[in-house]
C-alpha cells in the first residue's frame, strides 16, 4: 500500500487499507468499525462511498484504527478537511497544511509544484516573458513587463520558483528557456482547487481591461443562448478544439510581442427549466 502522502482522497486511503487487511483475513466492515469505535457497523464502508463524512472525533478514530500516527496522523487529518471543506479558502488552508508537514518531514507531495504553479498567477505570466528577456536581465526589469506591474521581489521569486520546479531553464548565457511550451493540469481534484484561484484572478483582471485597455488590444464578446444539457456536452467539446487550435497557433515559432490571456466562461443564466406538460 502506498504511502498516506501519495493520495489525495482519503476515502481512497481507508479503502485501500481495508481491501489490503481484508485480503490478509484480518478485517470485515463491521469489525473495522468496530475497532475504529463507530456504533454504526456500516459507517466507514459508508464513508468510502462518499455517503457519510468523519466528524473531528471520527478522523481521530479511523486514523487509530489504522494505525496512523506522527506525521502520518497529522496528513491523514488535514487530507480529510481537504476533502470535506466547502469552501475554496478551507480547502486551500488545508493543503497548506498538508505541504508544511510534508516538506518537514522530508517528504514530496505528488503535484505539490501544479498547485503552487497555479496558485500565484505570476508564475504563468513571468514563465511568458523570460524566455524573451535578455541575457543576465534583471528581476525588476521582467517586472515591469507584466500587466498589471509586479514588484522585482515578485517576478524573482517566481523565476526562482520556475527554474526550480524546471518549469523554465537558466542557460549559462543568462537567457532562459521553457522546457515544455504547454504545461498538463494533471491530477483533476488538486487542479481543480488550484485553478479556481487562478480563474478568479484571471476574470478580474479581464473585467479591469474593459475600462483599462483600448478596444483594439482586447476581444471581448457574449453570446446569451437557451440550450439542452447535449448542446451543452456538444459546445464544450467544440471549446476544447478551439482551444487546441490556439495553442497551435500560439506555438508555431518562437517569437512573442505579448502575454495574452484568453478566458472562455461557459456559465448558467438561469436555473433548469422544467418542461411544461402537454395539456397543461
């Protein structure tokens, strides 16, 4: 079985647990329960299903069970407060949490460099510029390319963050390079997490350029339509081929004049219309 720090369920972690001990013959669902404590024989199989969450008393619970303890325990709690928060901050102060304790201990999360890359919208934008700057250019002089203008602190720590992670590569000249012109989101769950953050800022700052930038340096258009749930699998297949092709047009050669940003919303107007009944 793998090691806690490696997934990022934990209803996947207990389930692995109990398949591994059921096939040794040492558990069942219910004497799991019971030795977890839980009055409901049915509750960690419930769990895992995703029909039931852990209290605080409960994540104290399965975690003994399971023998957790250390920094194992302590992962293992804030892997379930990722997984049960509601709200984007929760779950960001969560992971924050499962990160300190994992590089206190020495030990690399799976996708950790995805989520920080996309958790500070900087690191996209100065992973752009660089490759583009001259030789032994200085972090204020990159700052001052971005848009809106970021401090010299701000875009150094973001090429030290790139070249560590190998997002960018410093040559010996001084230049930089970006080793890959397309980066994968990866694992969809932590992803999703990082992204969100990532889209807000995004969508502030396209709601700022409408006041800020000339018409003739932003494309900006809506289009408000009434479709079924298949026009709307069919619209964002046809989203994701659209995107495809920009990105091929964008990778074609190696010049760049500008950093761009398009963001493509696809979102309700209206809560689901239910169809009336003929007759009625």
């Amino acid at each position: 079985m793998e090691s806690i720090v490696s997934y990022r369920n934990y209803r996947n972690y207990i389930l692995d647990f109990f398949n591994e001990q059921k096939e040794l013959g040492l558990l069942t669902w219910q004497s799991f329960a019971e030795k977890a404590g839980f009055a409901a024989s049915s509750h960690l199989k419930l769990v895992c299903q995703d029909k039931a969450n852990l209290s605080n008393e409960g994540i104290e619970k399965a975690a003994n069970s399971m023998n957790l303890v250390g920094f194992e325990k302590d992962y293992f709690k804030g892997l379930v407060r990722f997984n049960q928060a509601k709200l984007t901050s929760e779950k960001l102060k969560a992971f924050a949490d499962m990160a300190e304790i994992a590089e206190k201990h020495k030990v690399k999360i799976i996708n950790e460099d995805q989520f920080n890359f996309f958790s500070n919208w900087q690191n996209a934008v100065v992973r752009e510029i660089a490759p583009h700057a001259p030789a032994g250019t200085k972090s204020s002089n990159i700052a001052r390319q971005v848009l809106p203008e970021i401090t010299a602190a701000e875009a150094g720590k973001a090429l030290r963050y790139l070249v560590k992670t190998g997002m960018l590569e410093k040559l010996e000249d001084g230049t930089y390079r970006q080793t890959d012109k397309v980066l994968s989101t990866g694992d969809p769950e932590l992803a999703s997490l990082a992204i969100r953050s990532f889209h807000k800022k995004m969508a502030e700052f396209g709601l700022d350029a409408i006041d800020n930038v000339p018409v003739t340096e932003r494309n900006l258009t809506e289009t408000v339509v009434g479709i079924t749930r298949e026009n709307y699998e069919q619209i964002v297949e046809e989203i994701k081929t659209f995107r495809k092709k920009i990105l091929a047009i964008a990778t074609q050669g190696e010049d760049m004049e500008r950093v761009y940003c398009l963001h493509t919303n696809l979102f309700p107007l209206s809560h689901k219309i239910c169809e009336r009944k003929k007759g009625k």
